[in-house]
C-alpha cells in the first residue's frame, strides 16, 4: 500500500526512522524513571505515585511509536495509519490511543494532587490511600472508554477526545492558577523571611509539575489540531505533528532530571553501578576499598568506603572509615559522618531520624 508519488516513500521512510528513534528514548528513558521512582526510598512518597504513573504511560507512548513504525515499515502509508483506517492495524492504534490518553490524564491526576497538596496540607498529609486508588481507575476508565469510542467509530472517537481535552485543559488550568495565587499569598504572609522547609518543598515540586505540564501540553497541541482533520491534512504535516507527540515521552525524564536534585542524584547512582555492594552476612564484617570481607577483628583498619541505605541490617558500629557489624554497639569507634539512609527498617518500623537509629559513634 505504499505510495506511488515519490513524496510518499520519503514520508514513510521518514516516519520509520523517526518514530523508531523517539519511540526506542522515550520507552527507555521513562522505564529508568519508572525504575529510579520505585527502588529509593527517598523518591518512593506519595506526591511521587501519580509522577510514576505519568512515566508509565510515556514510556507506553513510546512503545506505541514503535509499533506503528513497524506497520508503515510494512507498506501502510503513514496518513493512513495515523488516521486509524488500516485495519490490520487497529490493535496498534488502540493501543496508541490508550497511551496517549493515559498520558494527558496522568497530566490531570498530578494537577489534581497538587492542588489539593497546596490548598489543604494537613488533609493531604493524613489522607489515605482511597484518591489515589479512584485517580488510578479514572485513567483507566477513560483511557478505555476512548478505545470503545475507536470501535463505533473514527468521527466518535474525534468528537470524545475534543471534549476529553477541553476538559483536561480547563481542570489543569483551574488547578494551577489556584496553586499560584496561593504562592502570592504566602509571599505576602512571610515577606522576606524565609519559608519553611515544608513548604518550599512543596513549591519546588509544584514548579517542577507545571514546567513539565506546560511543556507536554504545548507538544500536543498540534496533533490535536490535525487529529480533527486527518484525512485532509497533508502527510508531512501529519507526520511533524506526531513527531512533536511522540518527543513529548522524553521531556518528563529530562526535566525531573534537571529540575529534582534526588531524582538526578539516584538517577546517577543508578547509571554509575555502585562498584561497593554490601550484603548481610552471618557474622561481623568489614569494608576494604572494594571489597566485602568478613572478620572477626573489627579493630581492622579498612579504606574509605561510599555506603548505601541498605547498609544496615542490624545494629552497626563505625570504625574510623568503616561500617561493620557487631552484636556489641558500645565498642569503640572513631569520628564518622553519617546519613540518615543509611538506617533501613528496624522491627518493621522506618526510622524516622539518625537520633533514633542504632548506631553508636564516638569521637
């Protein structure tokens, strides 16, 4: 079903190589975020779930982008495809849709969360686990209601997705309007003294939110200009406007990357592979360089040594530059510098403080 014209090959030949691209480093870079999100603790709070679910989906759009490389690559013309009139390929656009819905959803769900996170802080703070359990299935629910509108027809599916966005837009936009003269106002009750940590937290992150928002938002504009009229559209300008949607998938992982300094410190602990790895033993050990070494000496005199939160599985004692284990936490031990990650869990119970933590240093 290639085209005859010579315009339509390069199209086709275009759209494969770029959807490929954008598709393989948006899947990628969303996983690593998705990953980095779950195994640190750090990172692992609530205000993070709806940011792991928006990485989720990209790296689904992703996925998606290279599906549909591969069913032009196959000789479906890109218009055709994208307007969702290939047959062979409707599974491959139902699932796209999916994506890119759960997409800007995840966009609305984080501009919900924040809101709320601003406004009513203490309710937030006590708040179980319930809004975010119906904020999952509403992305689900309308993420599938767009595949059923896909299914009667193109043109309803048109006329759901234009209501769907005017109302994302208009909720997004409520949302952080009111984030923001709730920052004005909170200038003006602290003048010039400085925030508290609580909230500047708080504003950081929702600073962060907005920068990501309006940046996917404005990615997606064109495609649903074009997405209205499709059939008439020409190709190139169909395939920029999906370029530009699928570019979208790698601008979250950028700006947490660069706007969140954990994100980007895990990020890069991650990448780097952390050549010291520590794991319990049955006994007392020692850390020397690199290298993890059980003993039953531990006046040993190791090298320094970069230490992870899931060092300590018990009670540990520091020794110089040293962390070793011992069923005696009041031995000697010279001057340390330690983190709070390095406590992990005791009798079920997450250490709220180092204070709190059984780790005995003296100097």
């Amino acid at each position: 079903m290639s085209g005859t014209t010579s315009g339509k090959p390069n199209t086709n030949t275009i759209a494969i190589a770029v959807f490929l691209g954008e598709g393989t480093l948006g899947a990628v870079a969303n996983v690593l975020t998705l990953i980095v999100f779950i195994t640190n603790r750090t990172l692992r709070k609530r205000s993070a779930y709806f940011i792991a679910s928006l990485a989720l989906a990209d790296a689904l759009v992703g996925i998606a982008a290279i599906c549909l490389a591969v069913f032009i690559a196959l000789g479906h013309d890109t218009r055709a495809v994208l307007a969702h009139q290939v047959p062979d390929s409707f599974a491959c656009s139902a699932f796209q849709v999916y994506a890119t819905v759960s997409s800007g959803l995840g966009l609305l769900t984080i501009a919900i969360e924040r809101f709320f996170a601003t406004m009513f802080p203490f309710r937030y703070r006590v708040s179980r686990m319930y809004p975010y359990y119906f904020g999952f299935a509403f992305q689900l629910l309308c993420s599938s209601s767009a595949i059923v509108a896909l299914l009667i027809s193109v043109d309803v599916f048109n006329i759901f997705v234009k209501y769907l966005i005017a109302c994302t837009l208009a909720v997004i936009c409520l949302c952080y309007a009111a984030i923001f003269v709730k920052f004005k106002l909170q200038n003006r009750q602290h003048g010039r003294q400085a925030l508290p940590q609580t909230q500047q937290r708080e504003r950081n992150m929702a600073k962060t939110l907005v920068t990501a928002t309006s940046i996917s938002l404005l990615c997606c504009v064109p495609t649903v200009i074009v997405v209205t009229d499709v059939r008439n559209t020409e190709a190139h300008v169909v395939l920029a406007c999906y370029c530009i949607r699928f570019a979208n998938s790698l601008v979250n992982p950028v700006i947490f990357t660069l706007r969140m300094d954990g994100f980007k410190k895990v990020l890069v602990k991650f990448l780097c592979c952390t050549r010291v790895q520590l794991h319990p033993t049955n006994g007392p050990f020692v850390v020397r360089g690199e290298r993890v070494a059980r003993t039953n000496n531990l006046q040993d005199t190791p090298s320094r040594v970069v230490l992870s939160r899931d060092v300590c599985p018990g009670p540990i004692v520091v020794l110089r530059e040293c962390v070793a284990r011992t069923k005696n936490p009041q031995e000697n031990t010279s001057r340390a510098v330690l983190n709070r990650d390095i406590c992990q869990e005791i009798s079920q119970a997450e250490v709220p403080s180092l204070s709190s933590c059984p780790v005995t240093t003296s100097l």
